[in-house]
C-alpha cells in the first residue's frame, strides 16, 4: 500500500485501511465493488489484496485515479511519452480555456497555459490508460500545488510558510507525479475496472460490495463540488461542465446526491441495501453522521440476516479554518451478511 500516491481526499480512509483491511481480511470473497471510490485507497486495498475490483464514483476526477490505479494493470508513461507531454503547446483559442477562466484565481498565468499545453499533450496520448496516468498525475500536482488542497477563496499570503508543495511549480510537480503513478501501477493478475456514474447504476452480482457514501453534511463545508471544482473540470477539460461565472472562483453545478440530505438519506440507504442484498455488504459509517447507527442497523437487517459493527475511535483533521478542526468520531464498519 506504501505505493498509491495518497491523494488529500474529504471522507478518505488512507488513516483506517489497516483497520479496514484486518476487518475484509475475515469476509469470504473474491469480487468486490468499491461504490463511491473518492480517493481510490480503497479499492487500491482490494486490489493489493488480490481481489477483482470495480470502482464506481459520481464525480469524474476520482474514477481518473481509479482509472489510472485500478483498471490499469500495466501501462506507464514511458521517457517519450512525458517528453512529448511536456513539449506540447496550446495554439488555438479554444485551447486555452484555463488560463482564459481562472487568471488571477488561481496558480500563476504561467502555470495556468502550463495546464492548457498539458492538456494539448494528454489528448494526443494514443491510449486512454496512457492519458488516465498523466491526467492522474496532474490532478495530484494541482491539489499539491493549491494551500490546504481546496479550491475556494483564499489569502495566497497567508500560506507562504515555505512548504516544498507550495514552492514547486505545477510542471516541477507534474514530473514527479508522473514517476508516482507509473510506480503504483501493478496487475493483481485479475481485470479491474471503473464506472463514472450513479451508484444507482453500478453494475451488481460482486461477492461484497463496500459502501462509503457521503454524509448529510452539518454545514456547506462537506460539499465534494465546493472544495473540488478545479478538479472536476481539469479531469476533463471541463468539457460539458456548467460553469457558474457568477461566483469568484468559477465553481461547477453541484451534482445532485441523495445521501447528503437529511428528508432523502433514509430512502437512499434503503435503495442502496436492496440492491446489493445478494452481496456481502460493509458499509463506513460514522458516530457524528445520520441516520444514526441504530436506525442503518434496523435498515440493512432488512436485506440482510446478520449485521454486525465493529467499531473504532477516529481524529478526523480536515477544516476549512486555518486552525483545522479536530474531530473525535467513532468509526464504524457495519457487516450485513
Ligand atoms: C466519503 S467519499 C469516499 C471516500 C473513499 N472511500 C476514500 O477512502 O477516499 C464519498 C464519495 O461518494 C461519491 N458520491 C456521492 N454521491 C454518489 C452517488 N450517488 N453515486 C456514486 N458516488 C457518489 C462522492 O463523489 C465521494 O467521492
């Protein structure tokens, strides 16, 4: 696991995968389906663990990395290939949509036409794996590259504490990014794969199915789109994206989700648990998340006929403020077999 390029990630359980892991290790399966993959890590997991994995995720630049990590078994990007990446150069106006939209917002308009010459570099890749790995990389250096990992309005002086991330350019970052995930690319013999949608639509039939849906949020600060825009439009070109010019910092329409409102989490927990009812199921769930443990206890026994918990204490250290807020939470794995 010392190999995948962990990536800072609301809701990422980088911190919990030995927990994780000694918790799947005890469950009889051999596919799985990783729902709302986020990050990746923990498909990365059932992948190392010599599992079949599909990962599923709504939003786009996290089946990039699940792309590039998961259904990619074998393919690097070779010398030439980020010799070529490199050398590329946006010469049409079309081209040169970021530096265009996000000037003066974020990074330096020299690294803004970097990202749109990099762009020009990806879609003349020959093979979509190939261009899974360099988009990958890339979404790594910009959220390196960005103070606290977030796209939202922010003082560039506050946070000029010479950290190395935030020294580095975006094209210094990219190189070695590269190196990153052509380093995490290894085949567990099996073939994985990676849907971009709805989990409503993820493909059923897996042995387990593991489930880490976002939570009703306490405030707007959970939002994936709030924090991740840049990224969500960089993954592809923000090509189809609805771009809202009205706000500062060029922000993306939200996607609709039922798990992050309080009058709809119910029903979507329901639909969720029906649909894998003939799956081994492990949710991650939370004490400070609702419906409370209890009630998701009550509505998977409806599909399943035993749902176990096993529990663990959590610091969870993501905020918004400069001091970021620590929360204690207990951790839960909730096992309907
Ligand atoms: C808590 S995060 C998952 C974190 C992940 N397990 C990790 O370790 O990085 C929840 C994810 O669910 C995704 N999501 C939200 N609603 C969804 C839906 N209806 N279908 C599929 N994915 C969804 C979000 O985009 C987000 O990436």
């Amino acid at each position: 696991m010392q190999d995948f390029p962990r990536f800072r990630y609301m809701g990422s359980k980088f911190k919990l995968l030995p927990w994780i892991h000694d918790t799947l290790s005890e469950l009889p399966f051999e596919t799985s389906v990783d729902a709302f993959s986020g990050s990746g890590v923990v498909s990365y997991l059932l992948k190392a663990m010599g599992k079949q994995v599909h990962s599923n995720d709504t939003l786009a630049f996290p089946c990039v990395l699940t792309s590039a990590t998961i259904a990619n078994n074998a393919t690097h990007l070779t010398a030439s290939d980020l010799e070529q990446l490199l050398a590329a150069r946006a010469t049409k106006s079309g081209e040169r949509f970021i530096r265009k939209t996000f000037e003066g917002i974020f990074y330096t308009p020299k690294e803004l036409s970097f990202l749109d010459d990099l762009w020009v570099g990806i879609r003349d890749l020959n093979s979509p794996l190939k261009r899974a790995v360099a988009l990958a990389a890339l979404l790594r250096s910009a959220i390196k590259r960005q103070p606290r990992g977030l796209f939202t309005v922010s003082d560039p002086t506050r946070y000029q504490d010479g950290r190395r991330d935030l020294q580095l350019t975006l094209r210094e970052h990219f190189i070695e990014q590269v190196a990153c995930y052509n380093a995490a690319v290894f085949s567990n013999g099996l073939r994985n794969s990676v849907t971009c949608g709805d989990v409503f639509e993820t493909p059923q039939g897996a042995d387990l199915v593991y489930m880490d849906p976002p939570y009703v949020p306490l405030s707007d600060d959970n939002c994936y789109i709030k924090r991740y825009h840049f990224l969500e439009g960089l993954a592809c070109y923000w090509e189809g994206k609805e771009l809202m010019m009205n706000t500062k910092v060029r922000k993306i329409t939200k996607p609709f989700t039922p798990f992050a409102y309080r009058q709809t989490a119910e029903d979507a927990f329901d639909r969720l648990f029906r649909q894998y009812a003939d799956s081994i199921q492990v949710l991650s769930y939370s004490s400070n998340a609702f419906p409370d443990l209890k009630r998701l206890k009550t509505i998977m026994g409806r599909y399943k006929n035993s749902v176990e918990v096993v529990e663990k204490e959590h610091r969870y250290h993501f905020g918004t403020h400069s001091a970021a807020k620590r929360n204690v939470v207990q951790e839960y794995l909730i096992i309907g077999a």
